[in-house]
C-alpha cells in the first residue's frame, strides 16, 4: 500500500496509534494548521507549564509518563518538522531546548528526564509543528521503541 511506496523499510505498525500516526504524516498537508495553532490562540483550553514571549509548553493530552510537556514554537515559521530546519531557526530551537530545562525544573524532575523530537512518518510524528516532548517522573528505559 502507500506506506511502503514513502517509506524504506516495513512500518511494522503493531497498534491502532501506530498506524493511525503514521497514516495521518502521510496524507497530511503538513503546511496545513494544526491542532496546536489554536492551543497558542488559546481558543482551545490547555495546561500550560510554562509561557514566554516565543515558547508554549503544555502538558500532553496523552501522557506517556507522570510528567509529560510539549515544548512548541508560537511561531511555527516552517517548523512543520525538525528536519525543515534551516540557519534561521537555530535561535528558537536553541530557546527551545532551554524551555524544556526550565519545564524538567519547574516539574521536579531535573535529576532525570528526556527530551524527544519525533520526525516524521516513521518516528510516529502526528502534529507538523515542531515540538520536544519532555518526559519524567518514572523510570525511563533505554532503547525507546
Ligand atoms: O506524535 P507526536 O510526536 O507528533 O506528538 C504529538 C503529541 O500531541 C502527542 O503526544 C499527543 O498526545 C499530543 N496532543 C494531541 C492533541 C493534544 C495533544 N496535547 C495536548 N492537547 C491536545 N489537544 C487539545 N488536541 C490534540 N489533538
């Protein structure tokens, strides 16, 4: 089927979230807007962590641990993914790293935490614009799936 014409190896999806993740970076318009546009205008409710003048972090709708925060660009400016990076967004990406040091702060969780991007369709990427996932409050295991 189409996955495996857009991607070089097997998707192996295993679960519904899996494939409906990946089904969705595939037919997406990944310049379209996403959920999180409203998030930042506020014209949805979230959970916010932490707010400044060019980052919004919120907690994750679906938490895969205790602590679970999304680290965005107000501005997406292309950001749909990390791997559309180009010399202009070194400044906000390095403010967003920094957001998730301040989260991992403020969330307690400094002693142990991690900071994932996922890209794209075979990283299981559902919403195109650019986000850190900032995990913590249990036991991470090593490799992540
Ligand atoms: O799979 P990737 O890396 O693209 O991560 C997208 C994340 O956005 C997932 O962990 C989702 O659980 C999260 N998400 C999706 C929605 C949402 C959210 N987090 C907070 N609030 C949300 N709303 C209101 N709506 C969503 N569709």
């Amino acid at each position: 089927p189409i996955q495996s014409r857009r991607l070089p190896f097997s998707t192996g999806a295993t679960n519904n979230e899996e494939a409906a993740a990946k089904a969705a970076a595939l037919d997406a318009d990944k310049g379209a807007p996403t959920i999180f546009d409203k998030i930042i205008n506020k014209e949805i409710p979230s959970n916010i962590v932490y707010e400044d003048e060019k980052v919004l972090a919120f907690r994750d709708i679906n938490p895969q641990a205790p602590v679970h925060v999304l680290v965005i660009p107000k501005s997406r400016d292309g950001l749909t993914e990390l791997g559309k990076a180009d010399p202009r967004h070194e400044e906000i990406l390095g403010q967003l790293l920094y957001a998730a040091k301040i989260v991992a702060e403020k969330e307690g969780i400094l002693d142990g935490f991690r900071v994932v991007i996922n890209n794209g369709a075979s990283a299981c990427q559902s919403v195109y614009h650019l986000h850190l996932h900032v995990l913590g409050g249990r036991q991470m295991k090593w490799p992540p799936g």
